[in-house]
C-alpha cells in the first residue's frame, strides 16, 4: 500500500476494521492498474484526511436503512456530521453548503421537538395514573364517590399512555427513518458531485 493510502487508513476511523481492510484493497488495486503515484493522489484527491472523509461519507450511506436505525446514536449524528462538514470541505459546493446545512439542522431541530413533546405527553399520562392511583387508593375510605372518580380517571390515563407508547415508539422509528434517507440524499448528492468520486468506485 502506498503512502497516500497508509495516511487515508489512519483517518478512517469508526468503520469497521474487515470493512477498512476491503476499502484499502479496493483502492490499492485502484492505484495500482492506473497507476497513481502519490503525487498524482494528492493532486487528484487532495489531502489524506479528506479523501478519508469522503470514504467515510460513502460507507456510512451505504449503509442499509434498517441497520442504521439499530446503529448508535453517536453513529447516526456522526453521518450527519460527516455530511455537512463533506459539503463545507469542496469549494465547488460551498453556496449550496449553508443551505443543505441550515435544512438538515432545521429538520433535526423539529423532529427532536416533535418526539420529545410526544414522549413528554405519553410519560406524563402514565404518570398522572400512577400517581392518580395512589390518591384514589388514599381516598378510599374518606370519600368513595372522589376515589372512584380518581381512580377512573387514573386508569384511563394509565391505559391511554400505555396504548400509545408503542405507537410512539414505531413513530420515532418512522420519523427518523424519513429523516436519515433525506440525510443520505443530500449525501448522495454531494458524492456525486464530489471531486474525489472514482470512476468505477465501491458502492
């Protein structure tokens, strides 16, 4: 493996080491048949440590939908991360950079509100009838009428938390699945127009 290619191994960090070898492979035999020198790589590719990020964009969007979804959450804001800073690192993309970036940040922005006032709401429910419970328990023997209606209300909020809590967990699921296929277009979008795509690359 040639020096260029010893430099863009170090930088490709949080990808599997099986997956790295095989990427390095790929790209070794690249250079070989065509016969890119170092000199040539850092002209064509630019720095190591970009050529790296574009590597890492790619795998990272390669990925299959469902086992990003089960991937860390650290490994999912990585992707996201990697792909604005992709489109910030080619001047060709810059205009359209800020704007992919403030879209992309808008829509994490509301689907973080969205699934945490849902989650607010669900857990609260839950809590009220917990808690409702309690009070109807208490109020038993004090005034039964107000502890039937108290332990009546609590139940339903208990079961109507309960009920919805599995459907908000598929609709987290949903919404950050539409929102990690938008990421990966954009992703898409600025390796295709990338600098460093290779005729013939891995996909």
């Amino acid at each position: 493996m040639n020096n260029y290619l010893n430099d863009v191994r170090k930088h490709l960090l949080g990808i599997p080491e099986e997956d790295v070898s095989d990427l390095m492979e790929y790209y070794e035999e690249y250079f070989y048949d065509a016969g890119v020198t170092d000199a040539q790589a850092y002209s064509r590719y630019g720095k190591p440590k970009n050529f790296a990020k574009y590597l890492k964009v790619t795998y990272f969007m390669n990925q299959d939908d469902e086992a990003l979804l089960k991937a860390k959450p650290k490994s999912r804001l990585r992707l996201v991360w990697m792909i604005v800073l992709g489109l910030f690192a080619s001047p060709i993309l810059v205009p359209l950079a800020f704007a992919a970036a403030v879209t992309i940040f808008a829509l994490l922005f509301a689907f973080a509100v969205i699934v945490l006032s849902a989650y607010v709401v669900v857990i609260s429910l839950i809590a009220a009838g917990i808690v409702g419970i309690f009070f109807g328990v208490a109020a038993l023997f004090q005034s039964p009428a107000t502890a039937f209606i108290a332990l009546g209300s609590a139940l339903l909020a208990l079961g109507i938390g309960l009920i919805l809590a599995p459907f908000l967990i598929k609709f987290t699921r949903l919404l950050f699945n539409l929102f990690m296929k938008f990421v990966k277009w954009v992703g898409r979008k600025f390796t295709g127009r990338s600098k460093y795509a290779v005729k013939g690359g891995m996909s």
